[in-house]
C-alpha cells in the first residue's frame, strides 16, 4: 500500500508540474513573431471554404466580426445594445460554429466586434455615430458585463488568438479633439478628459480586469482612439499593464484618395501624388504612409513595446482605384520593416465589394448583388488579380 501511495503522490507530482496540454485559447506566444491575415466583416457567417481559401493564400489568422449576420434579437450576439441582460444563445451558437470552422481550416481567430452595449456600429444604428459609451462612466458596467460573459464563453474554445475589444472606438469624435490633431494638441486634450468617461485606457483597462476575472489566458487586442489611426495612440501615458496586450491602428490614409467617394470625382486623385489632408494638400508616397503608420511604431518605442505587439488590424483602399497596387505595396513594406502584424481588408466580402482585391479592377457581376437582395450566399468565383498581388505575394512568402 505504502508503495501505491508513493507512486499515485509521484504521478500527481508529475501532472501538476507538466506542461499544461494547448488550451482552447492561444496564449500570448503565437504573436511573437509577424502574424499576417486577413478581415471577415461579411452579412453572412463564413462557410468552410471560405476560411480554408484564405488560409490556402498563406494567411495565419482571421479577424473576424459578426455585426452583419442575422441576429436573434436587436443586435447580434449583444441581444439589444440599448440593454445588455446576456449573450444571446442561437447568436453564440452561430459564432462559436463560424470559431469552429475557422480553426479547422488552419485559422487562428481575433473577434472582432463592432458595437458594445451603448455603442451601436453606425451601420446598425441609421447611420448614426452612438457615443452614449463615452458619455457616462456607467455605461462601461454593461460593456465589461458582457465582455466577461463572452471571455468566460469562449476562453477554451479552439483557435481563438485574441479579442479584440471594440473596432475603430472614437471617444475624441464629439468632445472637441480634431482627427488631424497634433501628438500635443492630443495630450493635452487628454489631460482635461483623463479619469472621464472619454478616457479611452481607462475604459479598456476596466474592460480588461472584467474579462482576467474569468479568462487569464487570451490576449486582448486594442485599438487606438480616433477610429484607431496611427496618431491614437499619442496621448496614451502609458501601456496597459497587462502583458498580454496587442496594440492595433487601421490604415486608409489618405482617405480622400483610398475611399469609394474617390471614384466619384471628375479628376479622381492618384497615388502616388497629392491630396487633401488635415487642411492642406500634402504629396503622399511610399515615404508618407511609412511617416504616418511611425506615429504608431514611436509610441511603441517609447513605451518599450516590442514591435510583436503591434497590429495592423486593417488597412485598404478601393481597388479600382489607381493605383491601389502601389499603395498596398507601400503600406505593407513599411509594416514589415516595423515587425508588425497585419490584416488587411478585406477578404470576399459578401456586402461590399470595393476592397475585395480577388475581384480586381472591373465591376462586379451582377450575381453579387442579386445573392445580397435575396440573402444568399455570394457565388461569384474569385482568384488572384494584380492589385491583389502585394498582399498574394506576402501572404505566400509567410507560408514558405
């Protein structure tokens, strides 16, 4: 008997020191080295084919958003954003089958979502920006509450590389601080807003504290201020505390050049060349993009955080555009000399076609949108084209 008990105490000994088996959630390690993939903001939940095509070009993750699909209730997954009570369950159930698929093909996943309680997408709400989020602190309860009932939902499910908290979050927009601000103009702005309900790292550092409650484990992506541009992050003292902590800016400017409204105009502008911006025109090139996008790369510098942990979580530009091409070359070249991690937008999107490079410069076919009136799925085919190739190329180059 002695005997026995020695061996069951030396075998329990052994499992609580062995290394703990993979766990549904990655840990912090699968973003230390350069991660890159693509966006799935579609109208309906991605099928097999569609991760396992994506995953096919090269691509590691996926960052998904499910704001599109059909909800059960007002809002999907949140139930009515005007008034958290729980996870709505046949939302949850789509999403964790769309997590499920997406880990089969090879994805690793980043969810993505774009409303919070009191902060509905504008898509979702009229068009209308909701800033009841950054207007009352007490607002933040219910975003946490269902942060943390998701986290505890999702914590051990396969495939998930983070949650990214909310996308594009603009506490600055209706509180008097330009987008074209200064780093000083923003600090100080910050000064007068810090420990407010606009104080962008305080909501996330609450928001963070609720989801550690249930979920030690998955990193959390954040996204800067001002619809995450790369100067967003100017105003931060600090990085979160946190350790397992990525920090993402998205990237379309110039905007009056890389937006659908471009296409409009009767001398659209080119790039490489000059365009309206902050005010003034401004020449913008390889040179320019990489200038703007070090907004985000100093911060980092400064704050002594690896280049690891900072994410492109989107960037684009209307692909009939000329020359979008060189424009996305330009982006991603100066992501890679950073070191960070990207996603670009977007892949086979079935509700919008202008950054869905696969299509390349020509008009959709109309199959498109008849699928969209009838809320089927897309069939039109896909494949390779030249302004995809800055991204093909790369996305191949990391599968190699």
């Amino acid at each position: 008997m002695r005997r026995l008990s020695l061996s069951v105490l030396a075998l329990a000994l052994v499992a609580l020191n062995a290394p703990r088996p993979a766990a549904a959630a990655d840990l912090i390690g699968f973003w230390d080295a350069p991660r890159h993939g693509g966006n799935s903001f579609n109208r309906l939940p991605p099928d097999a084919a569609y991760f396992a095509a994506l995953h096919g070009y090269g691509a590691s993750w996926v960052r998904l958003s499910y704001d599109k699909w059909k909800p059960e209730g007002r809002d999907f997954l949140i139930g009515d954003a005007d008034d958290y009570q729980r996870l709505a369950p046949a939302d949850l159930k789509t999403l964790k089958a769309a997590l499920a698929r997406a880990d089969a093909a090879g994805l690793k996943t980043v969810v993505a979502p774009l409303s919070l309680p009191y902060s509905r997408w504008a898509q979702n709400n009229g068009g209308r920006f909701d800033d009841r989020l950054w207007q009352d602190r007490e607002h933040w309860e219910a975003a946490a509450r269902f942060w943390r009932d998701l986290a505890r939902e999702l914590k051990d499910q396969p495939g998930i590389a983070a949650y990214n908290l909310i996308n594009e979050p603009a506490p600055e927009k209706q509180a008097g601080l330009s987008e074209y601000a200064s780093a000083q103009q923003r600090r100080d702005w910050y000064a007068a807003q810090r420990g407010g309900a606009r104080d962008l790292p305080a909501f996330y550092q609450h928001i963070v504290q609720a989801i550690r409650e249930v979920d030690p484990d998955t990193p959390i992506m954040l996204d800067a201020g001002w619809y995450a541009s790369a100067g967003g992050f100017d105003y931060w003292p600090a990085p979160l505390a946190d350790a397992k902590t990525l920090y993402s800016v998205h990237m379309y400017e110039p905007y009056q050049v890389t937006s659908a409204p471009n296409l409009k105009r009767a001398k659209p502008y080119v790039y490489p060349g000059p365009a309206p911006y902050g005010g003034r025109e401004q020449t913008w090139n390889r040179e320019r993009v990489a200038a703007h996008l070090a907004q985000a790369f100093d911060w980092a510098k400064t704050h002594e955080v690896p280049a690891t942990r900072l994410v492109a979580g989107e960037f684009g530009c209307v692909r009939q555009l000329n020359d979008c091409a060189s424009y996305l070359d330009d982006v991603l070249a100066a992501l890679d000399r950073a070191g960070a991690h990207w996603a670009f937008y977007a892949f086979r999107e079935d509700a919008w076609d202008a950054m869905d490079y696969e299509l390349g410069k020509g008009k959709v076919d109309w199959r498109y949108w008849e699928a969209m009136e009838q809320g089927k799925p897309d069939p039109v085919p896909r494949k390779a084209t030249p302004v995809f190739e800055p991204i093909r190329k790369r996305l191949s180059a990391g599968r190699e």
